[in-house]
C-alpha cells in the first residue's frame, strides 16, 4: 500500500516562485563601429550587468544596459 504524500510547506513553494530571475540586455559599441546586443542572465542589478560586459568584452566604446522583458 502507497504511503500518502507529504504536504508540501507553502512558505517555501511561495518564495521560490516569488524570486523572479533577472535578466538584462546589453547594447554595446565598440570602438571600430561595430554595434551588437547581448543577453547578461547572471547579474543582480543594472551595474552588475555593465561590469560584466565590461570585463568578458574587449574594445567597448560604450553599453547601455536594460531589462529584458
């Protein structure tokens, strides 16, 4: 005979739903001209997101970071 399930605590099903993962995207230049977006879905806030362009990309002219919706 199968044992009944457990009930699950909705405190933690409830917080884990609620903590929307951030996701940004950067519109980046870089000094030859050249222009290009890119996905950033590892950052906490807005300057995380630039710092991280900044430091996995070479010869940026200028970023712009939003939300991705």
């Amino acid at each position: 005979m199968p044992q009944p399930s457990r009930k699950r605590s909705t405190a933690t099903s409830t917080s884990r739903r609620s903590r929307k993962r951030l996701r940004f995207i950067a519109a980046v230049r870089f000094a030859n001209g050249h222009r290009e977006r890119f996905s950033v879905d590892n950052a906490s806030n807005h300057d995380e997101a630039r710092q991280m362009v900044f430091d996995e990309l070479d010869d940026v002219a200028a970023v712009l970071i939003s939300d991705y919706r």
